[in-house]
C-alpha cells in the first residue's frame, strides 16, 4: 500500500526525476523506477532498511549541486532537520514529500516541520492513514487538504507539498480513487486475518480436546 501512486500518476512530463534524502526502503524508491522516474539518492541519503542503490535502480549525487529542479523531493521525517529547507528551496522541486505516518516522532516536532514546508511550498495536502482494524493493517484512508484533515492527527499523516495549484488538485482527485481501492484491499486482508485466527483458535480447541483424558476418539 502506497500514497506515492497518486504522486506518480499525477505527473505528466518526459523522464521525471525524484531525489530521496531518505527513505524507509527500497520497495518506497522502487515504485518511482518502475514507473520511469529517474531515481536519485541525495548526499547523506539514509533508509531505514538496507537498499541496493543499483538494484532499485537509483543513482547516488555526490553534491547537492548536483540535484538540478526535481519533480519530487522525497524525505522522512525522522531525517528532516533545520537545514532541510534551505536545500529543497536551491532544488525547488514541484513536489515535496514528507513521510510521518506512524513514526515515533513527537507531534509537535511534525507539526513544525508541517509548517516549515507550508512556507516552501504554496499547497500542501495530508495522506492520511489507518490502522484501527485490530490487526494492525495499514491502508491509505484520505488525501486532501492538510486545512481539511483539522485537527491533524501528526503520526497518521504523510504530507505532500505542491508548487502549483493543478497538481495538487490532480493528486487529491487521484488519491480519493486510490485510497478507495485500499479500503477495499485493507477490508479484504482484515477478512482474513479474522478468518485465520478463527480457524487457529479451533485448531487449538481440538488439539487441547484431544489432549484431555476424557477425549473419546470418534469411532472408524
């Protein structure tokens, strides 16, 4: 489950670029290569799983000169500090994303880094996420606004920050189409993770039946 795709089908331009200060794996800068981005890996660039530059494919810069107007600005939140603003403004990308949802870091902390790209950026929109299902799987509820996700909920959020007016509104149309299908998929997989756990909770009853001295097999 992603809230990149609607990012990725909202851009229309030949070879697109997305540079990653960070990340929180491959599968994350994969999805951009997949779809024809040139993938580039920032100076300093972390992730919080092992990634194979080369496999993804993406390419290491050695300068942040060498990050020349991206599409996309891709940073977590656990990476973003004072002076990640001043780069992304040199950059200037079209598109900001910083990931938060579900991360450790305080609110408040989210919260100042929320503003600080609502002064890079004109727009800037809340993909919002979920987990409430008892099994702890995530799916993209929402994208819109940040002003219309009041009061944000700072750990469920991923923002976007848009250069322009249009993409964010494509992205928004996009994304309720998107975050539709996830509903259904994350409706599907607490289907059956209800299912499974019934079926292993019956499993464990016959076994602990079958354990006891006053069991009596069927007869053949």
């Amino acid at each position: 489950m992603s809230d990149d795709i609607p990012l990725i089908f909202a851009v229309d331009r030949p070879a697109p670029s997305a540079v990653f200060l960070s990340a929180s794996g491959p599968a994350q800068m994969q999805q951009y290569a997949t779809a024809g981005w040139r993938v580039l890996a920032a100076p300093g660039f972390t992730a919080a799983r092992p990634v194979v530059l080369a496999e993804v494919p993406a390419t290491a810069l050695a300068d942040d000169a060498d990050v020349a107007a991206p599409v996309l600005a891709s940073v977590e939140i656990e990476q973003w500090t004072v002076a990640t603003p001043d780069r992304l403004a040199r950059w200037r990308p079209a598109l900001v994303k910083l990931n938060a949802a579900f991360s450790e870091v305080e609110p408040a902390s989210i919260a100042a880094a929320a503003a600080a790209l609502a002064r890079l950026m004109p727009v800037v929109l809340g993909a919002h996420w979920r987990d409430d299902n008892g099994f702890r799987i995530r799916s993209l509820n929402r994208i819109d606004l940040l002003s219309a996700l009041q009061p944000p909920e700072w750990r469920r959020l991923d923002l976007i920050g848009c250069a322009d007016e249009a993409t964010a509104r494509t992205i928004v149309r996009i994304g309720r189409l998107h975050a539709g299908q996830e509903q259904r998929i994350a409706q599907l997989r607490v289907s059956e993770a209800v299912r499974g756990e019934h079926i292993a909770r019956l499993e464990a009853a016959l076994i602990a039946a079958q354990r006891s001295p006053y069991f009596t097999a069927p007869p053949s």
